[in-house]
C-alpha cells in the first residue's frame, strides 16, 4: 500500500466492516440487500464466531484470535480488574489499531458499550473516535444516518478510513417496525425454530422467532441506506466492505436448557448455548475490482480469519496482531479460499496415532469402511479449518463435519417453557454428526449412554458404557478430544507495560529532544527507539535524543518514581509543554497531585539554559496510563505515556447507574488531578453533573 507524497494518510483502500448483533446464518433469508450484496461479492455460508456472546466474539473478530489468547476470558460479563490488566499489558495490535498505526483514520459507531474503554464492562480496542448510539428501536436508523455523515466528511478528505459499524437490532428485546415483520414467511419461522418441512406442517410457530426476523430485516434496511450512499459517494470501488454477525440466538425448543450455574434459560438468549443456531454467522466481503463477484466458499471459515484478511488485502500483512512473546494469532488469510486457483496447495503431515489402531484414514480405490469415512472427513480439505468458539460454561469445536461441545460445569435441565424445568442432569459432553443431523437434534454421545452396557458383548468388563471403547464412536470422539485439546487457548502471561516518551513530527520545522530520563527503579531497561538513539548511563539512568517522529519505549516498575530532564531545540521543556496520558494533557503548574493536595507539581521556565527535572511520582504515576498511542500532533509536541493496566479507578458494578457515576467521577479525578478542574469549595468533590445512565439490558438479554 503507499502513501500519497508529501502525506502521511495512506492511499489504499478503505475499509466498511459492519457487525450485526447476534444475527444467525439463517436469517439472510430475511435480508435481500445483504443476500444480494453476496451474491455480488463474496459469501461465506459456513462462518463460524469465535465466541458465543459479543465481546470475546469481538475481540477474535479483530484479534485474529480468541479471547482468552489475547487475554480476556470469555466467561464473565464484566471483566475483572486482573483481566483488564492483561489484556492492556499484553499490547495485542488488534485491527483497529493496526490500521490506525498504518494512518487510517479509525472510527467506530454503533450501540456496543464493549468498545468503550470507561464502563467496567468494556475495553478501549484502538479506535481514534467512538460513537456510541443507545436507544431502543431507534438506534438502528441512528446508526445509519451517523454512519452516512462519517462517509460524506471521509469522501473530499483523500485519507483512507477505517470504519465499524455495530448494529444492535435483532438483538433481544425484538421490537421490529410492524412493517418489516409483515413479509416473514412460516417457512422462514420454522427454519429458525429447527424444523423440519414435515414437522412445520400444522406445527406452532414461535411469534418470538417472527419478530426476530423482523428486526434482521429492519437492519437489512438501515444497511442498504448507508451501502447506497457509499456507491453515491463514488466510495465502493476503493472500499472494501465486510458484514458479519458477532453470534447467533437460540430458538430451537429442542435446545431449550437451564443453565444452574449461571441461573438462565438458553431460549432466546445466547452466551451459554453453542449449537449451530449461535455459532453459524454470516460473512460477506465486497469490493469491486479486488475482489470476484458471485463467489460463495462453502468450506468452513472462522471470525478470526477476518482480520488477517483484511490486512493482506491492504498489502499490511506485517502489521498482524503479535503478542511480546512473538506469538501471531490463530487466524488465517481467507484470500486462499476466495481465490483457490491462485493459491499452491498446503503441505500436509500425517497425523500422529491417536488411539490404539487409530491411524489418519486413506481413501482407496476399494469400498472403504463407513468407520473409515467418518475419520477421512478430518483430513478432508473442503470441510474447512477447525473452528473452536468460548462461551460461558460452555465451549465448541466445529471439525470435520461434526460439533463437540464441552461444559466446565455438566450440570444442565430440560426448559419446557411454561411447563417448568426438569431434573439436574448431568451433560458435561456433547458430540453431533452434522451431516446427518444438521439440527444437532440427536446426542451421539447420549445415544450411545442410552443403548446400554449390553450393546459391546465383546467388550471387556467395565468398557461397555465407555464411548472411547466404542470402535465406531471411540475413534471419532478421541480425534475430536485431540483438536479440542490442541485448539484451546491459553491464557497468555502477563508483562510489566512499556513507559514510552515521543517528539511528535512537525512538517514545519526539525525538532530535536535531548535530555535524561532517571528512575527509581535501577532496572530500568530500554526495549526500543525508533528514529533516535539512547545511551545507558548506569542503573536506571539513560540519555536519549530523538528526531520528529521519535520514540524510546522503557520497561520500568510501574510504580517508580519517573525524573525527565528535557530540551527541545537547546530549550528546556517545562511541566506544561509535556502532554500526559491518554489525553494528551499537560501537568499545569500548581496542579494537586492526588493524594498530595498541598503538593504543587514541579515548574520550569521553557527557555532556561540549564533545563530542569520534571518528576512524575505517587498517583500522578496511574494518570499515564493509556490503551492505546495518544494522537501525538503535528506540531513537535512531547508526549510520555505507559501503556494501560487497568482502565481505571472506578470500582465495577453490574449496575448502569453505578457504572455510569464511577465513570464520571474517574473523569473528574482525572480532570482535577490535572488542575483542569477544582472542587466547589476546599477539601470537597465537584458535583457529578447531571445526566441519565446510559440504557443497560437485563440481565438475561445484555451480551
């Protein structure tokens, strides 16, 4: 990809991904614009998420990874503080970041508040602006009319753009537009609800499952605007467009469960389900001129392949998401599947013995055994890559034509709507032919328990009511129980986070910093520089100069007391001419520090001959924090920051109201800290102004 000459905003393309929330493969059938969209680009009919609700499906979508690899696990709403930790410490280059590193300008709109980093709930993922639209029903058209002026103000700017749409509709509560209800068909209910054509015949059909499709044509619509006014704008030839489903929704009696330990029913939510109902999501890349039109990859595909996609189309494939350690996420390029006849074939390796006699199977000019058949589907390439997907007490590995599901807790009870909830049984495996039984309606492992321990006569004792024993199941179970252990992530260990100082470019004139940077912690170590040079000058102690553009990244104790003496151009640089944190904002003089609130924060005079030590210490010390690189500037500015590792002071809360007075009173602190604000009267805190807590959901219907 270049850049324009004299720019540094990129010329490539730019990039429309639009996620959809909680919309299931088989909805398309209640979207023309989108199904007609795929028929003029390319269609992924089997497109697997990376997790079972929206942040951890998220965050593989624009990790190139699952969840718990880049540290988040997938299991509790609300993060904990010690996740958060991880997570902004580990400095994943997720998407968003990437292409905002390369100089896209990256933005996000929608109603998704796991993209804001302030509520307890979320993570800052590397966006220069979020737009967070909240309000029921009306937020769709909201988001669309957003999304249209953001294309009009990118379309005379000639800088590549990279912008995510988040669609809430059809997430629950389902309250369509009666007008985009009235064309769902039965046919279309009785999909969703798991039927077959014969049992739809005189069966009941679920008004939830119509409203459902209403509100996934309602957000048919609202796309088709904004999609038509990017052809308008004359923006689709250079803009690559991807519309995705984060999950599905689970609408099938038959998968109607209790969930103990989590004290949820699975009919019309998602999060603790993992049948194809939730994993199966739709995928639909566009882009004329780059990419074949009426193209549809019928092998399976994961969300975490979105990203690296997106990067190699971009010419960016360097810029993949890479973990300290120098792990590269799970995700793959999907540019082999869309353009196969350019693609050389993989080398492969026979796969290790699994089981006694159990060898990778080899299909053969004789009639090979059915048992035979059911293993060679494993190494069977049109069956796609092995997609494994989190959830809450629950995990998936959707492999070579079949589903293994796992519980960390077996407990589970029959849901029978109205009729009460059955007895605690105990299911803490679940293994499903798909193509035998596409609606996952029939437990093989159930099936075999049921059979009885008389079903092997020439079993040895004890061995009959073992599947592993069983030689048609034994083999496919144990292959499946390999790859689950194989692809389950690991949650990655935790690093000290990077101080970084920066002399921001200036295309006006040449700037050079010089100067010290002396801390407590006399382990201190640089682990970069990029167009400068540093000199250690004993224990905790180095001398830097850096040019525009510059930046030293140093590992130090987050907790050591930070000393910088610098000059800018043979100038000293005061307290207010150093922008801090995330915001970028200077230590004015005079400001408290907090929990010192007598103690003035250190002067200079910019223009001394001699420059003096500006110090960071105590609390100052957590206002440096930031998830992501702060704008830098244009003008020379010099900026510290630390990368962040934790979002804040605020304690959590599941409560909206709570969340949102920690969040504003975590702003407040910061603002006064920074002497930006100051109490009402001496020793008090200002007000909390008044405003209404953001909308939350139920707690049965918030993921």
């Amino acid at each position: 990809m270049s850049t324009r000459p004299g720019s540094q905003w990129p010329a490539g393309p730019s990039v429309l991904l639009v996620l959809i929330d909680t919309l299931r493969a088989d909805a398309l059938s209640a979207m023309p614009r989108l199904s007609q969209y795929a028929q003029q680009g390319v269609g992924f009919s089997q497109a697997i998420t990376a997790a079972t609700w929206t942040r951890p499906s998220l965050l593989g979508l624009l990790g190139g990874d699952l969840a718990t690899a880049v540290g988040q696990s997938a299991e509790e709403m609300i993060p904990s503080e010690r996740e958060r930790k991880r997570f902004y410490a580990l400095d994943r280059r997720l998407l968003p970041r990437a292409l905002r590193d390369a100089g896209y300008m990256v933005a996000s709109i929608g109603n998704n508040f796991f993209l804001l980093g302030y509520p307890q709930i979320g993570l800052s993922l590397g966006f220069d602006e979020v737009a967070d639209v909240r309000h029921p029903v009306e937020d769709t058209p909201a988001i669309s009319r957003a999304a249209i002026s953001f294309l009009q103000e990118q379309a005379g700017r000639g800088r590549s753009f990279f912008l995510q749409l988040h669609y809430d509709a059809p997430h629950w509560p389902y309250t369509p537009p009666p007008e985009h209800q009235k064309g769902i068909t039965d046919a279309q209910v009785a999909q969703l609800m798991g039927l077959s054509e014969a049992e739809s015949k005189g069966a009941k059909l679920d008004g939830m499952a119509r409203a459902y499709l209403g509100e996934a044509a309602y957000a048919d619509a609202q796309l088709g605007r904004v999609l038509d006014e990017l052809d308008r704008l004359g923006l689709r030839e250079r803009t690559l467009v991807i519309v995705v489903g984060d999950h599905g929704e689970v609408f099938d009696p038959r998968h109607n469960h209790y969930v103990p330990s989590l004290k949820q029913p699975t009919l019309y939510h998602h999060g603790w389900s993992a049948y194809d109902e939730i994993l199966r999501v739709p995928l639909v890349m566009n882009m004329p001129k780059r990419l074949p039109q009426g193209v549809q990859v019928s092998a399976q595909v994961r969300l975490t392949d979105v990203a690296p996609t997106v990067l190699e189309l971009l010419g960016l494939g360097t810029w993949r998401a890479i973990l300290p350690s120098g792990q590269r996420g799970d995700g793959q390029s999907l540019l082999p599947l869309i353009f196969p006849q350019q693609a050389p074939r993989p080398q492969t390796t026979p796969r290790p013995s699994v089981g006694a006699g159990l060898q990778p199977a080899v299909l053969t000019a004789a009639a090979p055994s059915p048992d035979k058949l059911a293993l060679a589907r494993f190494d069977d390439e049109a069956q796609g890559r092995p997609a494994y997907a989190e959830g809450q007490n629950i995990r998936a590995l959707r492999y070579g034509g079949y589903l293994y599901l796992r519980r960390s807790d077996a407990r589970l009870q029959k849901a029978q709507g109205n009729d009460g909830i059955g007895p605690v049984l105990r299911v803490a495996e679940e293994l499903y032919d798909l193509q035998a039984d596409p609606f996952q309606h029939s437990d093989l492992l159930a099936a075999f328990a049921a059979a009885g321990k008389a079903r092997d006569a020439g079993s040895s004792p004890g061995s009959a009511g073992d599947p592993m024993a069983d030689p048609r199941l034994g083999p496919i179970l144990a292959r499946l129980r390999e790859e689950f252990a194989r692809h389950t992530p690991q949650t990655p260990e935790q690093g000290l986070p990077l101080v970084h100082l920066m002399l921001a470019p200036d295309a006006r004139a040449g700037h050079l910093l010089t100067g010290t940077l002396v801390s407590s912690d006399a382990g201190l170590a640089v682990q970069g520089v990029r167009n400068g040079e540093v000199v250690p000058r004993g224990p905790g102690r180095i001398e830097l100069k850096l040019r525009p553009g510059g930046v030293v990244d140093v590992l130090v104790d987050p907790a050591a007391r930070l000393e910088l003496t610098l000059a800018r151009d043979g100038l000293s640089v005061a307290p207010r001419e150093l922008l801090l944190g995330p915001f970028s904002l200077p230590l004015l003089s005079g400001s408290p520090q907090a929990g010192a609130a007598t103690t003035a924060a250190p002067t200079a005079t910019s223009g001394e001959a001699a420059p003096s030590p500006i110090v960071i210490e105590g609390p100052l010390l957590d206002r440096l924090s930031s998830a992501y690189i702060p704008v830098p500037g244009e003008r020379g500015e010099v900026l510290l920051w630390r990368d962040q590792t934790a979002p804040g002071v605020a304690a959590a809360s599941t409560s909206g109201a709570s969340a949102a007075k920690g969040s504003a009173s975590e702003v407040e602190t910061l603002m006064r800290d920074w002497g930006y604000a100051r109490p009402a009267t001496p020793g008090a805190s200002p007000a909390v102004p008044s405003s209404p807590a953001p909308a939350t959901r139920p707690a049965d219907g918030g993921i």
